[in-house]
C-alpha cells in the first residue's frame, strides 16, 4: 500500500537528535520518512548531494522543515544554504510544507527587522543573518505563513498530529462531497431521476407554485424541440408565439395554412424537412405544465419534404 512520502529538511549536526524524534513520529504514524543520512536518497557520482535531494523532494508529498540557529552549508548554487533551496524547491513544485522556526530565532527576527539598518547590529540567536532574510522572504509568499514557532520537538510533533488529523479529515469531507456532487450531476442528467424526482413533488403537492415552476424548468418539450431543430445549446419558451421566433431564427417558419388539424408545422423548405408540434402541448397559446411521465414523443416530430414523382406532375 502506497504510502505518504515525508522529507524532513534542516541542519543536521546541530539538530541531529531533533531529526531522529521527528523520523520516529513519522515510522508511528505509518508514513515513510526520507532523511538523507539513513540512506532515503540516492545519490551518484556525477552531481553533488545536493543536487539529489531537490529531485528526491519531487517524489515526496510533504517537507517538514526545522530552522534552528545555524546557516548551514551553503549551497554550490546560490548564496542560499541547502536547506533553504529544499524548502524553496517544495514550495515551487507545490508540495505540502510545515516549516517550524526555534522560537529564539523567530522572536528575535522582529529585532532583526527593525534594527538590520544599523551598522554593527549582531544578533545572538543565529550565526548567520540570511535566516532572518529567508524567514522574511517566507512571510511575504503568495501561499501563506506557513511559520509555526517551537521550543521543543514535542511542540513540533502535537503540531504535525494536529495538522495531519486535519487534512484526513479534510480529505473525507471532500470525498463526500463529491459523491454528492456526482449525485446532484446524475439527478440533472437522468430523466429517470428527474423523472422519480417530479413525481414525488406531484403526489406531495405542498406547494402547488413551486412544484410548477419546477416541471416548467425541466419541461420535456425543451429537449424534444432542441433535437429536432439540431439546436446545440439550452432551449426555453413559454408560449406559441416564443417558439415560433426561436424556430424562425433556425429557419423554420410557422405555416398554419397547411398545417394539419390539430398540429402547428414549422417549415424549413430549404432543409427540405419541418418540425410538426402538437396543439395539445399548449393552452390559449401558452405551454401547459407536463411530467415526463404525461409527455409523450409524439407530441413533436420530425416531418421530411419529399420531391414530387412523376405522376404527380400534369401536363
């Protein structure tokens, strides 16, 4: 069974005992930690390490990351350290990051921010002043404030829990709305469904408005006449007079002086074809209020031209 893939970044000599607490909570919980010196990260001869641990971070779902006192070492690439660029490459190929800052460092880089213009400033937390500048540059990303302050890896542990609760529970929250989404989809696309679903509103008739206005918007003379016209987008009329422009748009122009008793014909002698809709759809002009279960096929049909044979032309 796959596995979530957890990449924990940070100085290593100065935090070595904090790296074994984290890769212990991390066996606990069932998922695969990634360390690079227990051997997670295969390396060649041709790249340095650090070039292996950004592409090992690729395969990886989350990055803890611990900033403590120490710099590092820094990397070949850049003037940042090697921890920096892990936590910069998780950022860019959108994994899940938690960073956590020593809470002596991350007090005492407000100070840093107010007072890094004044020559001689040295602060007493950090060996180096490029933690402050990437914990600023952190504060000031597009994705948030991921910094969480720690005093002990306990602290860092009952967040990772706490958070990881979240995102399961997050993940099934998600899951159930999607069955319903895909349940709302299924109602919207099954006439069976809508079918069921008008009915019970019928039979109940607790609002006999509501339960109109809701088979008008479903009503099966819009489906019917948008298959027969070849009309690829949504239909809606209400009454004679707005199907007979919505036909005329497509070419088909009433023709009551040869329409059949009790039918309205639509023409479009150009197609060589007609639309032939029954009177009984409509009452005083206006559409009638019809379940799918009362709709019935022939109400609107498709009516073809034929060219007259020869016995039909005099001489």
């Amino acid at each position: 069974m796959a596995k979530p893939r957890i990449f924990i970044s940070s100085t290593f000599f100065d935090l070595r005992s904090m790296r074994a607490s984290l890769e212990r909570f991390v066996k606990e919980m069932g998922y695969d930690p990634i360390l690079f010196e227990r051997g997670h990260i295969p390396w060649g001869k041709e790249d340095p390490l650090e070039s292996s641990c950004y592409r090992e971070i690729h395969t990886c779902d989350v990055l803890v990351a611990v900033i403590g006192g120490k710099f590092g070492t820094q990397s070949r690439n850049n003037e940042s350290s090697i921890t920096q660029n892990e936590i910069n490459e998780a950022f860019e190929k959108g994994k899940q990051v938690y960073l956590f800052v020593d809470k002596s460092v991350h007090a005492e880089y407000h100070t840093y921010q107010k007072n890094k213009h004044l020559e001689g400033f040295t602060p007493i937390s950090v060996d180096n002043n490029k933690i402050f500048d990437f914990i600023h540059d952190i504060y000031n990303m597009d994705v948030g404030n991921p910094v969480e302050p720690f005093e002990t890896v306990e602290d860092i542990i009952r967040y990772l829990r706490e958070q990881w609760a979240g995102l399961f529970q997050r993940l099934l929250v998600t899951n159930s709305r999607k069955l319903e989404s895909e349940l709302i989809s299924d109602i919207k696309t099954s006439s069976e469904t809508l079918r069921s679903l008008v009915n019970v509103l019928v039979k109940e008739k607790k609002n006999p408005a509501q339960v109109n206005d809701i088979l008008m918007l479903h009503h099966p003379a819009f489906e019917a006449i948008k298959k027969a016209a070849g009309i690829t987008y949504r239909v809606v009329f209400y009454n004679l007079e707005e199907l007979s422009s919505l036909l005329a748009a497509r070419g088909f122009v009433l023709d009551e002086d040869f329409s059949p008793a009790g039918f309205h014909d639509f023409d479009n002698h150009k197609a060589k074809r007609g639309i032939r809709v029954d009177q009984e759809i409509f009452e005083n002009g206006r559409l009638k209020v019809m379940t799918p279960a009362e709709w019935r096929s022939e109400f609107v049909k498709v009516i073809t031209f034929n060219p007259p044979s020869d016995d039909d032309v005099p001489f």
